[in-house]
C-alpha cells in the first residue's frame, strides 16, 4: 500500500464510523451494547493497523503493555463511564431539569452538526483541563501518570491514574437536547481521533485533517521526554484548539517518558498523586525515633 493511502487511513476511518451511525438500521443504533461494541473495534482495528504499518520499532507492542493497555480500556468502559456517569451526567441531567433549560434548538439541527457540537463541548473541557494539568501541580500529579508511559500504542488513551481519568471524561453534553445516536458518533469519532493519536502507525493525515484533528506527530511532541516540551498540543482530539489558544507547536518524538523514563506499575500509577502525603508518613516514625533517641 503506498504512503499516500495509508495517511488517508485515518480520515477514512472517521468517514466510516460516521457513516455507520447515520445509516445503520435503528435496532441496531438503538441498542445500548452497540456503543461499547463500536469503541472495543476501534481500539481493536487501530491496533491492528499498528502491526502491518508500525512507526517506530521502540513503540512496539508486547505483553506487559497488552495486558496493562487491556486493564485501562476494560476500567475506563466500566468504572470510569458508571463513575463519571454517577458524578457528572445525573447530576447535570436534574440540574437541567431543575432550572428549565431546553435547547430544543440542537434536536433540529441536520445529523453531523450534531455530531459536530458533541465532538467541540467534549473537547473543549478536556482541552481546558487536560492543560489545567499541565500548569497545576496538584492537577499534574494526578496526570502525569499518562506521561509516564514510554511508548505509544493505540489503547494508551486510555491509561492513567482514576482520578484524572475521571476528569478528563467530564463534559457539558448532558445540558443539551441532542439524539442519543449523535452523541454515540461524537464520541465515537473521537475515539477513532485519540486512538491514531496515539498509536504506533506511520499514517500522517493531509493538511486538511491535521489542521483541524489531532494527530500523532501532534501528540507524540506532547509525550516528548522533557517537562517543557508536553506543555503543548493539548488538544485531545481537536488541535484545532491549540492553533486557536496559541498551544500549538509542531514537531514529533520518537522517544516518549517522564523522570528518566521510568516506567509505572498500575500499583504506582494509582499511588502517584498521593506521593507527597506519603513520603510524610515515611517520616514521622523515624522523625519519632529522633526525638526519642535524643
């Protein structure tokens, strides 16, 4: 296959999934497994892709990221979406109903303008605060987990500490009137989106597609090694956001981590933003023993 077609991999993959959630029969789009279906072959198809069309040898797959990137993605369709859908979505959902707010305006608006608003309310949260990590440091310890990863596949989207994920996942939809079917294409094609920003395939999308989604060159630059160089390209999926807010920054790296790239545990990933309270538990008992011993 040649180079021209592989980067067209990506776009005509949205243009599918697009297609699917406009044309597939109503039973189908109607049934709530459909959804988790779509996104597991996503990540599944994707991941393939990285197999046949690898971008870097340093990237690739073996068992101890398999099973660790099979954690996050089984975590985040489970816990992470009844969490967030307990936490944020319900309470978005009565806080709507409570004060009478109705845009009935969106249920009239033609499918992919639909879809069109999901995908910019999702992301523009995460932008803000995926880039609230980025200069907070109580924020970045619950986010530099993500950056501990040391290489890119096409499930590390979803690999980090609960807590961020959690955040991250938050969004204002659920104020919105929208069809259920629009908001399953919104997020699936930002699934599709992240997942080749994230993985090892040596696709690089025309102009048209890069200026506006993000891509891996984009966010391999945002899991450059140094601290400085990921305090850009925020954009999740929408880069579009970077140009707009003055983030971008163009480049790619082959060579991804954080702390000497040193690579987590899901034991130390989840620990990581507790570190400091740690490290003073650590202390007192010898802090004690000083006292005595004095």
């Amino acid at each position: 296959m040649t180079k021209g077609l592989v980067n067209l991999i990506p776009p005509a993959t949205v243009v599918a999934v697009v297609c699917f959630w406009a044309f597939a029969p109503a039973a189908i789009l109607a049934n709530p497994w459909t959804i988790v279906i779509v996104s597991a072959l996503i990540t599944l198809y994707i991941q393939g892709l990285e197999f046949v069309f690898e971008r870097h040898a340093g990237w690739r797959m073996h068992w101890r990221e398999f099973w660790t990137d099979l954690f996050y993605v089984v975590l985040g369709s489970t816990a992470i979406s009844w969490v967030s859908r307990m936490l944020a979505d319900t309470p978005l959902l009565a806080l709507k109903q409570s004060l009478g707010i109705a845009t009935p305006w969106a249920m009239h608006w033609p499918f992919l303008a639909q879809v069109a608003l999901v995908i910019f309310l999702i992301e523009f949260g995460q932008y803000w605060m995926h880039r609230l990590m980025h200069n907070s440091a109580p924020f970045w310890m619950t986010h530099a987990p993500h950056h501990h990863i040391t290489q890119l596949n096409a499930a590390k989207g979803y690999v980090g500490n609960p807590i961020e994920l959690f955040l991250i996942s938050l969004s204002v939809v659920a104020l919105f009137d929208l069809p259920l079917t629009a908001i399953f294409c919104g997020v699936s094609v930002l699934g599709v989106v992240s997942g080749f920003a994230h993985a090892n395939v040596r696709a690089d999308p025309p102009i048209w597609y890069s200026f506006i989604f993000t891509t891996i060159r984009h966010h391999s630059l945002h899991h450059s090694v140094p601290y400085e160089d990921t305090r850009c390209n925020y954009g999740n999926s929408l880069i579009l956001l970077d140009r707009i807010f003055g983030t971008y920054k163009e480049g790619e790296a082959a060579v991804v981590g954080q702390d000497e790239r040193r690579r987590l545990s899901i034991r130390e990933q989840w620990l990581f933003p507790f570190q400091p309270i740690l490290a003073r538990l650590k202390q007192r008992p010898s802090a004690t023993t000083d006292v005595a011993a004095g």
